[in-house]
C-alpha cells in the first residue's frame, strides 16, 4: 500500500487477482512511471509522475492484446538455433550436403510449434 500518495506501491497478487497479471503489465507498458492500485477495471490509488491520467480500461484492454500478440516472438528469439548454424548449413548445402540444413529447419519447426502466433 502507499505510506503516503507520492511513494512508489508495489503490488501483491490479491491486489491483481481480478484482472490478472497481463492487466499489470499493460498498465506498466502504457504509464511506464506509474504506481497504482488496481481492482474490479478500477484503480483505487494511482500516481504518475509524468502527470498522465490513469489509462481506461479500453485501452488497458487493447494494449494487453497487443503485448500478448507480440509475446510470442520474443520468445521464439531466444529458443531459435543461432545464426552461425544457418550460415554453416547453407555452406554446406551448396557443397551438396543437405543434411544439415534440414537439422537446422527441423529445430526451427520446434521453435515455433512450442510458440505458435496467437
């Protein structure tokens, strides 16, 4: 809770229970400088010191759909083979020897299998 209306709030799971966490982060992604209370669509304390109003729900809605339309592909970032083995791969395969190549697709198949596009 805040001591006082200009101190920072960290948030506790039963605050956000009813929203969830992809609440969270939309508000935290849309009043980056932000400390809130949150419950029921509604926040009961907030403080911005960048002056902003607290965002609606509309558009906390909106842009948690956006930040999870993009998730995946942060992910897949990291889970993809590096490039060095796609450079390696292709070499090969020009050389006649395909078999490599084909390892690497099947790795890049996985990838995005275990985070399929929303």
């Amino acid at each position: 809770m805040f001591s006082d209306s200009n101190s920072p709030l960290k948030l506790s799971a039963e605050q956000v229970r009813v929203g969830g966490w992809d609440t969270v982060d939309a508000i935290k992604s849309l009043r980056p400088n932000a400390a809130f209370m949150f419950e029921n669509k509604e926040f009961t304390q907030y403080f911005d010191i960048d002056r902003q109003k607290p965002p609606t729900w509309e558009e906390i809605v909106e842009e948690a759909v956006r930040l999870k339309s993009i998730a995946y592909k942060a992910k897949r970032k990291q889970e993809y083979p590096p490039l060095e083995d796609f450079v390696d791969a292709y070499y090969w395969q020009q050389k006649g020897d395909s078999s490599k190549m084909e390892d690497y697709i099947k790795r890049i198949d996985v990838v995005k299998q275990r985070f399929p596009k929303p």
